[in-house]
C-alpha cells in the first residue's frame, strides 16, 4: 500500500493576476469568486484536490497591496500569514507587468522562510513569445525560482504543467483532509461571496469595493434552500445604484447568483436579498470582523 503524501502551496501575488482562476482550474469546480475588478478576494480560501494517494492543499489568498483601511489591513494580513504556513509558494505574476516591489517582497519573504517558490506567469495568450521570454530572464535574475511555469489561467493553458511542479513538494504523512473535500468554506460563506460575486459583475463603478454580504437566513427544507442575504454598501447613493431602478439591479443580481447557488447547493434556492447601507464600514476593525473578515 502506497503511503499518502501531501503538501501545503500558498498561491500569492498582486491583485487581478488570475490567483482564484488558477485555484479553480485546478480542482476542476468553482471554490473561488473571480471578477476583472482588483481585490476580488477577501478572505484565503483553501482549496483541496485529492488524487490517489496524494493532496495538495492549496491557500489562495486576496491580492497584495497598500492598505487604506481596516479590510485592506486584514487582507493583506491574510496574505502574509499564508506564507508563513506553506510548504511552498506559487507566485502568480501578470507577464504584462515588469517586476515590481510587491513580487520582490513575495520573494523576500519566501527566502526568509526557506520556501521554494514557483513563477506562474499569467496571461501569456496577451503577448508574443519573445516578451515571455523577456519576463522570464527578468525574473530569473531576482530569484533561483523552483520552476518557471509560462501560463493562461483563463483557458487552462499549462495548469496541469504548474501542478506537475507542485508535485516536488508532496511529503509523506496523513491528509489534512476528508479524500472528497474541495474547500474549507462552510456553505453561508460560498454562498455570501457569489453573491458579492454578482454584485461586482453587475456593477461597473467603485461600489463593488465598498459592499459586503452577510447571510441572515439558511434554511433547507423539503428539496428547497431558503436564503435571506443582506448587501451592504456605505453610502446611500451606492444604496440606489445597487437596487436600481424599479429595483432591476437588484433582480439581475439575485437572478445570477440563484443560478450559481442552485449548482452549488444542488436544489432549488428561494433567495431573498436587502440592501442596507453601513457608512465607512471598511474604515472599522470591529465591523470588518462582524462582517466575517476575521482569523479563526
């Protein structure tokens, strides 16, 4: 009988370079929220794939950047500490964009705690192959890099080359994890970020940043989930921009994130969503934590 293996991977790097789209390629289902908007992810978020004898559990964490307030404070926070407890580091980096001070502490912190880290260059598919190549050495003149994996999360291009390298970090001992679990999320959170999800891809302004949703109600009963969501945002303005008119907006939101639910939850979903406004809401440590941005 083979001995199990397994194996703790933080996926780290800017804001908007593909971190939840590459997590969901990899476990082959939805476990992160993903947009085009920055700062998508709030919380880390693990994610599992069991295969054979072996598990990778994966950290993806919210994108590194200044803090302006309490929320950005414990994202970055959340990133940081992932580091920490990894076995190793995917640096996910945008081949669009030249070395910067973010991926040079990334590199700096992983070095300090002796951790291999591996390049996953994103977005290769918006560039030639000699700007690739170009990213690449400029890179490798920063770090001796694990591996250098040139990428497309998107479209799945090189995610299982990037998992072959992850393989050199499985170590022998017992799973962390039941073998047919994906994520650590309880379900009221999955189902709070889709809906935020929906909120950030119907909304084209700077509102996405400033909303939360929080679950009031989660009751299944008889093939039905029943669900009250409250959205918050932190101006009155923002307030009717959400709900729309005629309340439209909101409808499209709802509609979008039942869909979503429904293939989570795999039942009918009877959702019901508020919107309430809560001023300057990321600008306080103590609403952020009622909010759920909090370590356990």
């Amino acid at each position: 009988m083979e001995q199990k293996r397994t194996c703790y991977i933080a996926i780290v790097g800017k804001p908007n370079v593909g971190k939840s789209t590459v997590l969901n390629q990899i476990l082959g289902e939805k476990v992160a929220i993903v947009s085009a908007k920055p700062q998508t992810t709030r919380n880390r978020i693990i994610g599992i794939l069991t295969r054979g004898e072996d598990q990778f559990v994966f950290l993806d964490t919210p994108g590194i950047f200044t803090p302006r307030n309490a929320l950005g404070e414990y994202m970055v926070k959340a990133a940081d500490s992932s580091i920490q407890d990894a076995d190793a580091v995917i640096l996910m980096a945008d081949v669009q964009k030249t070395c910067g001070s973010v991926e040079e502490k990334i590199i700096a912190d992983a070095e300090r705690a002796g951790l291999p880290v591996i390049l996953a260059l994103n977005k290769v598919d918006t560039v030639t192959p000699e700007q690739v190549a170009e990213r690449l050495s400029e890179y490798a003149g920063k770090h001796d890099f694990h591996a250098y994996v040139p990428m497309c999360a998107k479209n799945g291009k090189n995610v299982d080359a990037l998992l072959k390298e992850c393989e050199a970090f499985l170590q022998e001992g017992d799973w962390y994890y039941p073998e047919d679990m994906s994520t650590d999320q309880p379900v009221r959170q999955m189902a709070a970020e889709i809906i935020r999800e929906k909120v950030l891809r119907t909304l084209n302004k700077e509102i996405p940043h400033g909303v939360a949703v929080v679950i009031e109600e989660f009751r299944e009963e008889d093939g039905l989930t029943r669900i009250r969501a409250e959205i918050f945002c932190e101006k009155e303005s923002h307030k009717g921009i959400i709900v729309g008119k005629g309340g439209e907006g909101l409808k499209r939101i709802g509609s979008y994130a039942r869909a979503d639910l429904e293939k989570l939850l795999d039942c009918k979903v009877y959702l019901n969503l508020w919107v309430k406004v809560k001023e300057n809401w990321r600008e306080s440590a103590r609403t952020v934590t009622n909010f759920g941005y909090h370590d356990d």
